[in-house]
C-alpha cells in the first residue's frame, strides 16, 4: 500500500502537506503501469481522508478492510513534504528491515538509499498497530515547518526534481517489496 492524505489543515492549499504525497504515492503506481511492471502482489493506493483532525478514514481503513488486513504486506506512507528524498523509516521487524534496507540501496543513484529503523506515519499507524509493517518517506526537512499548517503552503513550493525522486523513491520501494518472491516478514 502506498498513500497519503487527501485533506489539509484549513489554511493554503496543502501542496506539502499533503497534496504532495497523495500525488506521489498516486504517480508512483502510475509509473509502474507506464512501465508495464505487473509485480506479483497488489499495490493499493489510498488517499486518506480527515487527517488532520482525527485520523478518521485511517480508523475507518482499518475496520472495513480488517479481514484482509493479514494480506497488508507493507504501508508506506509520505506525509513529510515533496522535498529531496533522503531513504524511508521503517517500522517492523529486524528480519522485514533487513530486506528493505538492501532495497533502499536500489535508490543511490538519487540519494535516497537510507533506510533507519522506526517510522510510519499517522495514516498508516492504525494498520501498523495490527501488526502491518509500515514505512514513511523520509525527505530533507528544512523547509517543512515554513510551510506547513499555514498560508504559505501552496502548489508553487513543489520543485518538480523534488517530486520526481519522491515518486521514483514510493515507486521502487512499493515495486520491489510487492515483487518479493516471499512476503516480507513480520
Ligand atoms: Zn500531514
């Protein structure tokens, strides 16, 4: 599962937080289809609504799918701005972090290669406390807090270099991972 949330805090237009990594969690299984990459498992995009003021569709996430949610194999989720992509944060277990590590290492060429252990997000946290393994996007976090929650956080902030490598970072790791041979461990 890829995703990030689709409502924003009530002032700008959320470009950073979280527009942007709704449209690149969007754009990254878009490349995979342009590609004409199938990988073995499912990759599910999903935009979550109300983040910002309960986590209500990642509560609401939660118990529609609870019956599949043993089939999650990885959440990742990009809520920290479409800034330069610097790896991801895992959360799961020693075995699962691993083999994401050695994925990370597929996006060198972008600077995007370290994985650090701990991470997720608030959206994907509901999955993650049932067990699912969950993974945020960690990007150059300077300017974030200029931005975000306020006026200033609009669509001209998007470097679209930036955004790119956001989108190849969500898109390799979420390939790779569905395309494991075995499911990644728990
Ligand atoms: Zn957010």
């Amino acid at each position: 599962m890829l995703g990030g949330h689709i409502d924003s805090w009530d002032v700008g237009q959320g470009a950073m937080d979280d527009g942007g990594g709704s449209v690149a969690a969007w754009e990254a299984v878009r490349l995979m289809h342009a590609l004409g990459l199938r990988p073995r498992r499912t990759v599910r995009v999903v935009l979550w609504t109300n983040e910002e003021n309960g986590l209500r569709g990642a509560l609401t996430y939660r118990d529609t799918h609870r019956d599949e949610i043993d089939n999650h194999v990885l959440a990742i989720e990009s809520d920290a701005g479409v800034f330069k992509p610097l790896g991801f944060g895992f959360g799961g277990s020693d075995a699962a972090y691993e083999i994401v590590g050695e994925i990370g290492t597929l996006l060198d060429r972008i600077g995007a290669a370290t994985v650090t252990q701990g991470g997720g997000g608030a959206d994907i946290g509901p999955l993650m406390r049932e067990g699912v393994p969950g993974m945020g996007l960690r990007v150059d976090g300077e300017k974030y807090f200029w931005y975000h929650h306020t006026e200033a956080d609009t669509i001209d902030k998007l470097d679209p270099l930036e955004m790119a490598r956001c989108v190849a970072a969500m898109a390799v790791m979420g390939y790779v991972v569905a395309d494991l041979p075995e499911r990644l461990p728990r």
